[in-house]
C-alpha cells in the first residue's frame, strides 16, 4: 500500500510540476487580461464537464473496486455515456451563449468556443481513469496521469509559435491534447478487455444510481471550490481575475498529497470496509500536519515567489494566497474524509457538507468581493471550505464511532512520520 500512494504521490508530484512550468508559460504569454478571459471559460467548460458526468467517476471507482461488475460492461458503457452526455453538453452550451440567451461576461467567447469541443473528450478521460483506478492498476492511473501534460507543453510551445492570437492557439493546444488523450486511454482499457465490449444497460442504471446520490454534492462541490472565481470574473475585471487564478494555481500544489492518498483510500475503503476507520483517521491526521507545514512555508516565499515567477504584474496576488492556503487546509481534510464516506456506501452524505460550504459561499460571496475585491473572494473560499470541513468532520465521526480527535490531533508516531520526511499513511 505505501509503495503504490508513494507512486502515485510522485506522479502527481511530476504532473504538476509539468503543468505549473506550462502554466507559467501561459500566463506570461497572456498576461492579466487575457489569462482572465481564458481562466472563466475554462470555469465554465469544467463546471459542464463536471455536471455531464452525472458522478460515473464515483460509481466506477466504487463498482470497480469492490468487483461488482466487469471490465467489458464499465469500460463500454463509460465511454459511451460520456461521450454522449459530453457531446450534448457542448451543443447546449454553444446554443446558450452563441444566440446571446445567457450573455458572456468576460472578453470575446471565441476561446470558450473552442474550449466546448473539450468536454466529450474529458468525460471520456475521467470516465476511463476511475475505471483504471478502481481496479487498482496506478501504474497505468499514473502513466495517463502524466501523458495529459506531457503532450500539451509542447502543444503549447507550438501554438505560440504559429499561432497570430496566442489566446486562441492555446485553445487550440488544449483541444488537440484532451483529443489524443481521450482515444489513447479508451484504446488501452478495450485492449484490456477479455470478452467482446459492451454497452451494458445494467451497469448504465447502476452507475446512474450510486452517482445521482452524490452528483449534486459533487457539482456543488466544484461550484463551492470555484465560486470565487466565477464571482470575480462576473463583478470585477479579467486582470483581476487572471491575478486570482494565480493564487489559486500556487495553493493546488499543496493538494497533491491528499490527492494521492485519496486515490489509494476510496477503493481500499470499498473492499476493505471493516478497518476503513483507522485507515482513513490515520491519512486524515498525517495529510493536516503535512499540508499546514507547506502552507506556512508557501506562506513565507509567496511575494518573492509570485514576483520571480509570473512577473511584476501578478504581484496582486499574494494577499488572497494567504487566504487560499488556510483554505487549502480544509480542502485537504474534506478530501480524504469524502473518499472514506464514499468507500463506504455513502456518499448521498456528503451533500450535507458540500451544500453547507455553498450556502456559506453564495450568503458572502457578493457582498465580500464588492468591499475587498480578491481578498474578500479568498476569505469567502476560506470560510466555505471551513465549513464543510467541519461537517465532514462530523459525518465521519458518526459512521467510524472514532471521537473527532483521531481525525484531526496528531498522535506522536505522525508527527515523526512528517519530520522524517515521509508523508505517507501507510505503515
């Protein structure tokens, strides 16, 4: 178990890496305004790729995890359902803003456009990498983790090249990229399969229904995460927002360890439900002394770091990152108690969480930014994300009979586990 998180701990490790250098390149070729105007569209299309999957992520990680159906019917039926559901959602969209029935808030909707023909190709992505992640194979989880973001830094260096307007060509490149992805994971799993793929009418209905239990909290869930930069892009200017977007590119590194964990956790908790408590209390206490340690120290760098990094002009940033890192903290709990809610059968649970963190954004979001501007937007993230933490908190503590304390108080073997520099878990 510590070798595989610890796999996929420095895969993800690279893939940011990877992706942050890439983004760095973006946002200094862009520049404020337009890296606001690509950030909200981007918002936009993930928000649509998130509510077209109707949470089959969930249910193939789950059902994958604890063999409850074949790799024939949930490798077929995922890539049908999102590719259809995707294709749909991108029709609607262009529809919407195309004949001005919902009006564009930020810059021309050429990028977003583009950006639309992305979200058959990610559903099939997601769709297929949980069905790899359910059946525990994270060496090609990690393979195809990484393959997204090594094939579009050099998308993006060509884009630059060749294209007149880099906003569009880098469209462009993220297009042509989520494209090969796409084909390249659904060929590898079909490959895989030992009888003739199906669409799987069964496993459709059974998907459907453990993901319809948690698809709310989970677009509630992205819609609590990002409202902040929704809010911003709608009340304030796009440089303002493509600042914001670099606070919240920065805090996103420090989520990568509970990230690996949780890809470990769900489908050991779904197959191994009996010791899922001490396991997901250990992951939870290890994963809060290691995030509040390079949050502080994340903290300590952010000026100079934002100012070598992107440049002179994205130095706005550094308050609301203070901010986004407490709530990053809280991120990081949510994210590790959720996969063991979810492990265990439960994930309708979770919208008492996510609803309560949205309520909380969607009271003091608006009147929070119209008084401190970004810095009204982080503090909001803050105090939603706290929220919901908070309730997960106790959800968890209900279902494991575990006090809250063994959730949240480091023990003395976790905080030299951390000191030593090994941050994972597992023992």
């Amino acid at each position: 178990m510590k070798k595989v998180v610890s796999e996929v701990f420095a895969t993800k490790m690279v893939d940011f890496a990877l992706r942050f250098g890439t983004g760095v390149l973006i946002t200094r070729a862009l520049g404020p305004t337009d890296k606001g105007v690509f950030t909200f569209a981007s918002l936009v299309v993930n928000l649509a790729v998130l509510f077209g999957n109707f949470s089959f992520m969930d249910a193939n990680i789950y059902f994958m995890g604890s063999r409850q159906y074949s790799l024939e019917q949930a490798t077929t039926t995922s890539i049908f359902a999102g590719f259809v559901s995707g294709l749909a959602y991108a029709v609607i969209l262009f529809v919407l803003v195309f004949l001005r029935l919902v009006k564009w808030p930020v810059g021309n909707a050429a990028a977003f456009f583009l950006l639309l023909t992305t979200i058959p190709f990610n559903l099939v992505l997601n769709n297929c990498g949980s069905v790899i992640q359910g059946l525990s194979r994270f060496r090609a989880y990690n393979v195809f983790t990484v393959l997204r973001s090594v094939i579009f830094i050099p998308a993006v260096l060509l884009a630059l090249v060749l294209s007149k307007n880099r906003l569009i060509g880098i469209c462009m490149a993220l297009v042509a990229t989520n494209l090969i992805n796409a084909i390249g994971i659904s060929w590898y799993l079909m490959t895989r399969c030992e009888q003739r793929p199906r669409i799987s009418g069964a496993y459709l209905k059974a998907a459907l229904g453990y993901g319809v239990r948690s698809h709310l909290r989970l677009v509630l869930s992205q819609f609590s995460i990002q409202f902040d930069q929704f809010m911003l892009g709608i009340l304030m200017t796009a440089s303002d927002l493509g600042c914001y977007s670099v606070a919240a590119s920065l805090r996103e590194g420090l989520l990568l360890l509970p990230e690996s964990i949780s890809v470990v956790l769900f489908p050991r908790v779904a197959g191994d439900q009996a010791s899922a408590a001490g396991t997901a209390a250990r992951a939870s206490r290890i994963t809060l002394v290691a995030i509040l340690v390079a949050a502080a120290g994340l903290a300590l760098v952010a000026h100079p770091l934002i100012r070598l990094v992107y440049g002179r002009a994205f130095l706005p940033a550094v308050r609301p990152l203070y901010f986004l890192l407490i709530a990053s903290v809280f991120r990081s709990l949510s994210r590790i108690l959720l996969n063991y809610i979810y492990g265990m059968g439960r994930p309708q649970l979770s919208i008492w969480s996510t609803g309560g963190a949205t309520c909380v954004g969607l009271i003091l979001v608006y009147p929070m930014i119209k008084m401190y501007g970004m810095v009204g937007a982080a503090i909001t993230s803050a105090l939603a994300t706290g929220t919901g933490a908070f309730i997960d908190l106790m959800i968890a503590r209900r279902l494991s009979s575990l006090p809250v304390s063994k959730f949240i108080v480091p023990e003395s073997s976790d905080v030299q586990t951390v000191t030593r520099g090994n941050l994972l878990p597992w023992k």
